[in-house]
C-alpha cells in the first residue's frame, strides 16, 4: 500500500516538474503594451506572422514588419525573410504576434530549436485570446494594410 502511494506522488512530482519544464521552455512572453513599446524604442523587432487577407482584414502594428509564416514558397522562404529583417543575426530580438498567439507560440518554439536564442511571444494576439484582449481591442495603434 505505502509503495502505490509513493508511485503515485512520485507519477504526479514527474509530471508537475515535466510541465514547468515544458513552459519555460516556450521562451518569454510580452504583452501588446510591452511589445509596442520595446519595438518604438527599436529594442526588438515586431514581427506579424499572419496571413496577407488577415493583415487587410485588421490592420496591422505600424511597428511591425510583415511576413507571411505561410509563405507560399515555404518554410524556407519565410526564414529567409526573416534572417533579412534581422540582419541575420539569430541572436536579435524578435517578438511574433498573429491572430491569437497560436501560430505565434508554434513558431517561438520552432525558432528556438533552429537556433533563434532571443524570440518573444505577443499570445494576447491581434484579436484576443485566453492571454488577454489583444492589440485590436487594447486600443494600440492600426493602419490599414491595402498593399498586403
């Protein structure tokens, strides 16, 4: 009986430190506030990952530089643009936003593993989620994406 019990706390203790590890893991996170501001001080780089017809949808940041993770020449083709961004360097600062921190938090992750060592997450999003509000609903500054 004690040995089913000190399994199962230790099952829950393995499982408990695994998912703090796993958090850590997905790398910082910003708020739209934080991000506009660190990207108006030039302290990183706003990226909006989202779609063309999402950016003409919305709006986007005026401090955000635009490219499509979905880029219809791949995955290579969008890191291509954004190494150019950042003058290939992987060590600068990066934050991604997208509709509501989904594809964002993926691609933080993805960036990480290829050697990206300084990537934000915005996971509030243009339109909201469980993070919070969103840029849109925060009020934070639009312009129209008639180009994209």
């Amino acid at each position: 009986m004690l040995y089913k019990r000190f399994s199962w706390l230790t099952a829950l203790l393995a499982a408990l430190l695994l998912s703090v590890g796993c958090s850590e893991a997905a790398g910082p996170n910003l708020s739209p506030e934080e991000a506009l501001a660190k990207a108006q001080a030039g302290e990183i780089t706003l990226i909006d990952i989202r779609t063309p017809p999402e950016w003409r949808q919305t709006g986007v940041a005026p401090v955000a530089q635009r490219i499509d993770m979905a880029d219809p020449k791949g995955p290579s083709a969008f890191l291509s643009k954004l190494l150019d961004s950042v003058g290939g360097d992987k060590s600068a600062p990066i934050a991604l936003i997208c509709r509501t921190g989904n594809r964002s938090t993926y691609l933080q992750e993805q960036l990480q593993s290829v050697g990206f060592t300084n990537v934000y997450n915005v996971p509030e999003g243009m339109a909201g989620s469980k993070a919070g509000p969103g840029w849109i609903r925060r009020g934070l500054p639009i312009q129209s994406c008639t180009n994209c």
